[in-house]
C-alpha cells in the first residue's frame, strides 16, 4: 500500500485528500504541526508527497527543498495560486508535478497513482531513518545533518544503517561483523573497533556527540 503524506493547513481539503487516498488504497498520513513537516516525512517515509505553497512559518517552496536535500521521493504540489511563475517556481525547487485548486478528487488520485507507477514499478523504495534530526538515506546511502552531507564509507555506512534500524536497541558486535561480512569484506574484532571509532569522529565533527553509545561486553545503541 503507498503512502501519501498530505501538508495542507486547510483542515477541510487535508481530510478531503485523506479520504479519497483511503478510498484509492493508499495510507495517509496529514501533517498536523508545519514547524516539523520534515521529521513528519522521515517517521512516515512516504511514497509521495502532496504539498500544498502557503503554509503557517515556511512556505512549501521551504519545505520542498528541504525533503530533496534528503529524499527523491515523489512532491506534487497544490495550490490556487496556479499561475505560471508559481509552476515554474515549484519545478525549480524540484517538485514532479503541480495541481491547481479547486481539483477534481478523481483526477487528483489518478495524476497520484500514475506518478506512483512512473515512480516505483522501475525502481525500488528507499526508506529515510532519522534520529536527533541526522537522516540516514537507505537509497543513496547517505547521511545528512543539518543540511550537510556526511560522507561515509561502506562499513561505516553498513554500521550505522544497522544500529539506526535497530534503534533504542543494542546491537551485538557480532551482529555488526556479520552486517560487514555481507560486502564479502572479513571484518574482525579489531576492524569493526576501528570503523566504529572512524564513525564516532565523524559524527562528533558533524556536531553529533554521543549519536553512538558503547554498552560494554555487549555491543553498541543509538538511543
């Protein structure tokens, strides 16, 4: 089932749009406080995005650039402020498409279903972990904080993919090795200490202190 993350401040059309992708099988999720649309966007991890331009402290433009920072997913806006310049403006940004109000629910769906197809029958999902506002993109594999890119290697990558998808739970140092040995690399006790250290510098640099906690003779927890 798609998911569709709607961010619209009109209640009415927000539950509108909710409604219909119920009908269509698709999972809505509506956005209910514009300060955090992008934390909304990483819990969620929408297929889609449906975004509309005036919103309460950034506008959608705003918010547009910020998810591509850190996602390809699909953003269709909607907006009666329809005109030319606005079109050109949300392209600009990096949006898929744009729908002017008032729309046709039946129209809508079917634009959304179709950018769905275009987008996913060819390609597989990504997912976008998040966690102290540092995203993990599962698809490009990197990680951003803070508008900047974080580079990282394999192994340190394949380390933090896994303690973030584990989150609030500890990671054995086995479990970690084995997550190494899948890049046909054998890992052992000393170079998974390396990497996680490697890891660690990187991350406090970045401004992430502490992002990765020892749990001694146990493991490692992103907590």
């Amino acid at each position: 089932m798609y998911k569709l993350l709607i961010v619209e401040d009109d209640r009415g059309i927000a539950e509108q749009i909710a409604a219909l992708a119920a009908a269509w099988d698709m999972e809505p999720h509506i956005v209910e406080d514009f300060r955090t649309v992008l934390s909304d966007c990483a819990s969620f991890a929408p297929h889609i995005v449906l975004l509309d331009i005036s919103l309460p402290f950034f506008n959608g433009y705003h918010w547009c650039a910020e998810i591509r920072k850190l996602s390809r997913v699909p953003i269709v806006f909607i907006s009666s402020a329809s005109d030319g310049m606005n079109i050109v403006t949300a392209m600009e940004m990096g949006a898929d498409d744009f729908i002017a109000k008032p729309f046709d629910g039946s129209v809508l769906m079917a634009k959304l279903r179709a950018l769905l197809r275009r987008t996913y029958d060819f390609a597989a999902s990504a997912t976008l972990l998040c966690h102290r506002g540092a995203f993990l993109d599962t698809g490009d594999g990197t990680l951003t904080y803070e508008g900047e890119k974080i580079p990282l290697t394999k192994n340190e990558y394949r380390i933090l993919l896994c303690l973030m998808e584990s989150k609030g739970k500890v990671v054995s140092r086995e479990r970690l090795m084995e997550r190494l040995w899948e890049t046909d690399e054998f890992v052992d006790e000393n170079t998974l200490t390396v990497n996680v250290a490697r890891l660690r510098k990187k991350l406090d640099a970045a401004g992430l202190r502490d992002f990765i906690t020892t749990k001694f003779g146990v493991g490692y927890i992103v907590e």
